[in-house]
C-alpha cells in the first residue's frame, strides 16, 4: 500500500494498521513497504484505506 499526496494528515489510518506500517511523514503519512502486509492475515482488505477519508491510499 501507499499513501499519496492527497493526504490531508489527519491520522485515521495510522491506528488501524495491524503491523505499525505507518508512521507521520514530512508532508503526510507514510506506508513503510518492508513491514506493510495489506492486513492478509488480518482482515479481508486493507484497513488503512478503509479509513482513509480522503481516498489517498492505493495499492502500491
């Protein structure tokens, strides 16, 4: 997963990831590649773009 620059910062999806991939950013949030595992194992779909209000998270 990734987070673009449509990220308005505002914190949502840092809690709900199951693996602490995310973290503030400079400018927004961001997704470390190494530790995200797109919630399998988890949940059916990835949370952080479930909660994302903006739309700024894709698959990577």
């Amino acid at each position: 997963m990734k987070i673009t620059d449509d990220c308005i910062a505002c914190g949502s999806c840092e809690p709900v990831c199951p693996v602490g991939a995310i973290s503030e950013g400079e400018e927004h949030y961001v997704i470390d590649p190494n530790v995200c595992v797109e919630c399998k194992g988890y949940y059916d779909e990835p949370q952080c773009a479930a909660a994302c209000p903006s739309d700024a998270i894709v698959k990577a």
